[in-house]
C-alpha cells in the first residue's frame, strides 16, 4: 500500500471516530442540561413539602404531627413516589395524588432522594 493511500485512510479513520464521537458529547451535554433542569423543577415542587419536612428534609413537628426526617428516611424510589401519591393518613401525611402529576410526582420523589436520602 502506497504512503499517499495510507495517509488519505488514516484521515479518514480520524474523520469516522470523530462523527462518531460528536453525538455522544451532544448526548452527554443534553443530558447534564436535563439533569439540571429536572433538579430545579424537583427543588421548585418540593417547596410544598416545606411547611411539614423542612426546606433540609429533616423533619419534625409540624401541621399534621410529626413529619418524618427524609434524611433517615429507608423508603426506596417506588415507595417514596407511593406515599407521595397516597399519603399516609394515620400519620398526617396528605395524599398529591390530586394535586400533583405522575410525572411530577416522580419529578419530586428524585428530589427527595438525591438531595436528603442517602443510599443503603
């Protein structure tokens, strides 16, 4: 194989990693971006969960009884977004079922456990 075809396969090995690449970085950027913005709209709905758990989660005696300290909290993912949704009545927590989406629901729930909860 001449230098001039080993040269010109050579840029274009170049050329193919880099449009390889390029989407993955656009990925990576999109989904700090995502990440960032489902972080604010986490941190905007928890602010109805203020009044009773604190603005650090912790807790404590408040309108219904004696919120509980989401810190401490051994709630995974799936149980966290069931008594956001449902509530737990005996315990003065309201259900959002009525109040909130799904989506928002879920939205406040990662909030809750990448701020306040640390994992097992």
């Amino acid at each position: 194989m001449g230098m001039r075809v080993r040269i010109v396969l050579g840029i274009f090995s170049l050329l193919l990693a880099v449009c390889v690449m390029l989407p993955g970085v656009a990925m990576s950027q999109t989904s700090t971006a995502d990440a960032a913005a489902e972080l604010r709209k986490g941190k905007r709905l928890y602010k109805r969960c203020v009044p009773c758990h604190k603005q650090d989660g912790s807790g404590g005696p408040s309108y219904g009884g004696y919120a509980a300290n989401l810190r401490d909290t051994q709630l995974n993912h799936e149980e966290i977004v069931a008594v956001i949704t449902d509530g737990r009545r005996k315990k003065g927590m309201p259900t959002f079922k009525p109040i909130l989406s799904k989506g928002e629901i879920e939205t406040v729930a990662k909030f809750i456990q990448t701020q306040f909860k640390a994992e097992p």
